[in-house]
C-alpha cells in the first residue's frame, strides 16, 4: 500500500496554490474532519479494470454487474479514474449491467493533446460504445465527461436511453471558480500547473473538491500515476472549453434523452448555480443539488448519488 502518494513537495505546492484560492477558506468551516485527506485503510476494490486497443490507443475500462439489468456506463472525471466510482459500483452490481471507460487522455487511457476537445471525445464515446455492442446506455458522467456525453447525444448516432451529468461545463456563459478561470484564461497559470505536477494537482483537488469524503491511499496513488506528466495536455482542455461549449449550450433545447443534472451544492470548480441554468434551458431533465456536498459529489455524497442512479435508470428517467 502506498503510504503517500502525494508526497513533501506536492504538498507543499498543493498548500502553495491553496493560499491564493478564496474557495478553500470559504469551505474551511464547511468540511467533516478528515476530507480530503488520505486514508490509510486497506482498499479492496469491485471494480476491476481492464484495457483494450481502440483508435490506436491502448484504453483502461471496467465491465461487470448482472449482463441482464439495465446499462449503465460511467465515464472519469478529473483528476480521477473509473476507480472513484467502486463504491457505487459495488451498490448496483447486482442488478445493474455496469461499464466504465477512462476517457482518452484521461486516467490511465493513452491519448495526447488531439484528444482534449468535447468532439474527439463524443467521436472516442461512440467508437466505444459501438465495439462493445452496447444499446439503451444511461451515460453517468460528471466533470470533464460531462460535454463529452452532451456532445454525444447532440451530434452522434447515439445509443443513450438517458444521460445523467453534473459539475461540467455545458452552458454559457458558465459561473467558474477561481482555479478553472485561471487555467481558462491564462497561459501563465496553465504553466504553474504543469509545472507543480500530478501530486499537487491532485492534492489540491482533494481539499477543494471534498466536504465528507477522505480518499484511500491506493486511489490517490492510482491517480498520481494516470497524470504523471500529463497535467499540461490536460489544462489545454480547460483553455479550449468556452469554445467547445459553443457546439453544446444553443442546441440544449434540442435534446432528445431525458437527463439529470446533479451537482453538489458548495462545488468550487464550477458553481451549483450552472446546474440551474443547465436545467433550465432541456426540455426533459431533473435536478438534483445535494446539500453540504462538494465538486465530487459522486463520492462527497455516494449513498446519495449511488440512490440516484439506481432509481433514474430503473424508472426514474422516465419523466412525465
């Protein structure tokens, strides 16, 4: 077991850009004791990853659960991996047929910097989807996979029966954090980031993006090691997201998958506020904020969100 995977100095640059972060004093008061921190427990994860080759790249996903149930396919979020959802999984396996996908150039996918637009991951999305056979797909997608299935059931041939997202970019203009603006609009900053690493990136997220919830040494380790030297391709995605929201936000009343958005409540990359507006424009769509929750709400609030899930793709996404 990895006794830290952050290590001195990522902590030390992680504290270093938290000092100049409004978000994290204002959500001091606000978390549990321990979140955010590493736990040492011993983990023992359900889900089991797997890779493949699709695209000319060599891709980690997951597959389990009862084959007869209905589908559910979870894409990564940032800075994470299909592992931040093995609670979740562990809850649905019985009943549910489950799928994860690490997005190209996300987790411990291959893929470079071609890959950092909402296009070429809804392309990805469908390659995917289409070489394991998969039809009526819930899509659960939150962070970075959240445009990439919004893109998708926009532009594609898409296999989707309903989509669930949350804490990403969609609409415009978009109420951002401070830390998403930076890498947004300056080069500066993308730099510091590139520069600092994937341990005081992650370490960072880990304070910001958590209220309840301390992540076990053996996930952090495992995302230490899918961003090793991948942090600037990555913020290339940040600075490209305005732009790639164009081909999303004016053509949102046009959806045709029933969605719900979820967010947690005091989030500090993208505000609860987007999820308002995100659901205001579909025209087939539910809400859900959840309370005293952060950024990564799928594990901040996972009995919560592992509920969710199961009472959308069983019934719940049938609105109306």
């Amino acid at each position: 077991m990895p006794k830290d995977p952050i290590g001195v100095l990522g902590r030390l640059n992680a504290a270093s850009l938290m000092m100049i972060t409004p978000e994290f004093y204002k959500l001091w008061s606000k978390r549990a004791k321990g979140a955010g921190k590493i736990n040492h427990d011993l983990a023992n994860f359900s889900i089991k990853p797997a890779y493949m080759q699709l695209d000319g790249l060599k891709i980690r996903y997951a597959t389990g659960g009862n084959s007869d149930g209905p589908t559910v396919l979870f894409l990564s979020p940032l800075p994470q991996s299909i592992l931040c959802y093995d609670a979740t999984w562990s809850a649905l396996s019985t009943n549910t047929n489950l799928v994860a996908l690490d997005l190209p150039g996300f987790g411990q996918s291959e893929g470079n910097i071609s890959y950092m637009t909402f296009a070429a991951q809804s392309a990805f999305l469908q390659k995917f989807i289409s070489e394991l056979g998969l039809s009526d797909v819930h899509i659960v997608a939150p962070d970075v996979g959240m445009p990439v299935a919004l893109h998708y059931v926009l532009h594609r041939d898409h296999k989707a029966k309903s989509i669930l997202v949350g804490a990403g970019p969609s609409v415009q203009p978009s109420a951002n954090g401070s830390l998403v603006q930076k890498m947004i609009g300056s080069g500066f900053w993308r730099l510091v980031f590139t520069i600092t690493g994937a341990p005081a990136f992650i370490s960072g997220a880990n304070q910001l993006g958590y209220l309840n919830y301390s992540p076990s040494a053996e996930e952090v380790a495992d995302y230490v090691a899918s961003y090793s030297g991948r942090v600037g391709p990555v913020t290339k995605w940040f600075k490209g997201y305005p732009e790639g929201c164009k081909d999303i936000d004016p053509h949102l009343a046009t959806l045709n998958v029933p969605v719900h958005v979820f967010w947690g409540e005091q989030d500090a990359f993208l505000k609860a506020e987007n999820a308002e507006q995100l659901h205001a424009l579909l025209p087939n769509s539910a809400l859900t904020v959840f309370k005293n929750c952060g950024h990564f709400c799928f594990q901040d609030k996972e009995v919560e969100f592992t509920e969710l899930v199961r009472t959308w793709v069983c019934n719940g996404h049938k609105l109306g």
